[in-house]
C-alpha cells in the first residue's frame, strides 16, 4: 500500500461519525446489554412488530452508548453515528432481544401486580412520601416498571412475590445502583 493510499483510508476512518464518537465514549458488553433489556422492557408494550420492536430498541441504545461522544458533531453527522451503530446491534443481538421479549411475554398473566416508591423503609404511612400503583398482568407491569431496574433479576423477583402473596418485597434501597433517595418494593396481589 503507499503513501496516498494510506493517507485516504485513514481519513475515511477519521471523518466516519461514528469511529468519531466511539473514540470519546467506552463502554462495555455489559453495558450494551443493559441498555437493551432496559429499552426492551421500556418499549415492550409499545409495538407489535417485533422487527420495529428490535429496531427502536436498537436506536435508543445506540444512541444513549455515544451520547457523550456526539456532543461535537452536527446534527447530520450524530443521526449517522447512531444509526450506524444501531445497524450494527441490531444485527448482533436481534435474537437475544427477541428471545428476552418473547421470555417475558411468555410468563404474562392476569394477576394484579403493584409497585411502590417510598421513603420510609417500612412505609409508614405518617412518614411517607412516594407513590405506588398497581397493574394487571405481568407484562403490563414490566412495560410500566421494569425498565427503572433493569439490572434486576425480575423473574427471581416475580418468584418471590408469587410465593409470598399480599406482602410488599424490598426491590432497592435508597441509591442503590439509582440515584433516588427512596425504597422500592413490589407485591403481587392473589
């Protein structure tokens, strides 16, 4: 290869925006995956193509990887960057969303589920602040909730509160992997 050639694959390579803003972000599988359940959950009961499903789980997740490596490009070059990345997930890990998603709805059902944001540990009424809100079916209740934790194991969760009925169960304690200043539980109705 010469001098010219050289010159001109390292340009091309430095003027894609996406190598651009991969070079001031990292991050790691863990945290493609993380992002990935995390959309999916968000999304779950927003579409029923599972191919749209896949590719807007994809947008949001490429874009919140190099977010912080956008913040230099112009508009054009930053939709670029993430739908090029988002391309390149989307052709790895479409089966392990669509497996996730189809693992999920799998186990739906027609239960009440509730979930409970509140600031004393064992929600006394007098001291509380929060909220709590209950859903019927599991995959509402995972479309509404599950992507605040995604890092959650929720069918170990969904385990423990199926065999302890009508009894909240402590999810997260105050700025435990989130930044909010409150206990989270969850409980299944029976």
């Amino acid at each position: 290869m010469n001098l010219q050639e050289t010159i001109r694959r390292i340009l091309k390579e430095e003027t894609n925006p996406l190598n651009s803003a991969l070079r001031r972000v990292s991050f790691t599988d863990d945290d493609v995956i993380h992002f990935l359940k995390k959309f999916s959950l968000r999304f779950l009961n927003d579409i029923n193509d599972m191919d749209l499903l896949i590719t807007k789980i994809c947008n949001f997740t490429a874009y919140e990887l190099i977010e912080p490596g956008l913040l230099h490009m112009s508009d054009e070059d930053a939709d670029n960057a993430v739908d090029e990345l988002s391309k390149k997930l989307k052709d790895k890990y479409s089966d392990l969303i669509m497996g996730y998603v189809n693992d999920l709805i799998s186990i739906d059902d027609n239960e009440t589920y509730c979930f409970r944001k509140h600031s004393d540990r064992y929600m006394d009424m007098l001291k509380n602040r929060g909220f709590g809100e209950c859903v019927k079916g599991w995959v509402n209740f995972m479309g509404k909730y599950g992507s605040w934790f995604p890092d959650l194991d929720w069918d170990e969760i969904k385990e423990k509160i199926s065999s302890n009925p009508n009894k909240y169960l402590l999810i997260k304690n105050p700025l435990e992997n989130h930044p909010y200043e409150y206990y989270f539980s969850v409980l299944k109705k029976s």
